[in-house]
C-alpha cells in the first residue's frame, strides 16, 4: 500500500492513538507530532518503549515517511 504525505500523518496520529498509554505516556494527551522532526521523534520513543508489534508499526510508517521525503527530494 502506498500512501501521500496526508496518509502518512493519518497512519501518524493513529500509531499515536494506539500506543499513548504503553509507549507515550510522558506526552500530553491531546499531543499529536506536526513536523517531520517530531515525527521521528515519537517513531523512536514507540521503538524504545514498545513491545514487538509497536517497533514493527512504527518501523512500517518510518518506511513510508522515508519514501515521501525521498520522493519530495528527487523532484
């Protein structure tokens, strides 16, 4: 599946929503990352502090945020 830069933070905010509790839970509840920086930001803190299924989910939207920014560069 191939997603634009909308889907991406769509897949984002959901990964957010799912681990807050087990993963995030230093993050305000109604915090959701804006930029690219903040984004890998809260990848890496899922990786960290999650269980197996997280670190793979947010590897998969790591993936598809490396190809967006890949695709936005080489244009």
């Amino acid at each position: 599946m191939e997603l634009d830069r909308e889907g991406v933070l769509q897949e984002v905010r959901s990964l957010v929503d799912r681990y807050r509790q087990r993963c995030l839970w230093f993050l305000r509840e109604d915090y959701y990352p804006a930029t690219v920086g903040e984004v890998e930001q809260v990848l890496q803190d899922i990786e960290a502090h999650g269980d197996r299924e997280a670190y793979q989910e947010a590897r998969r939207v790591r993936t598809w945020l490396s190809r967006l920014s890949s695709g936005t560069s080489a244009s």
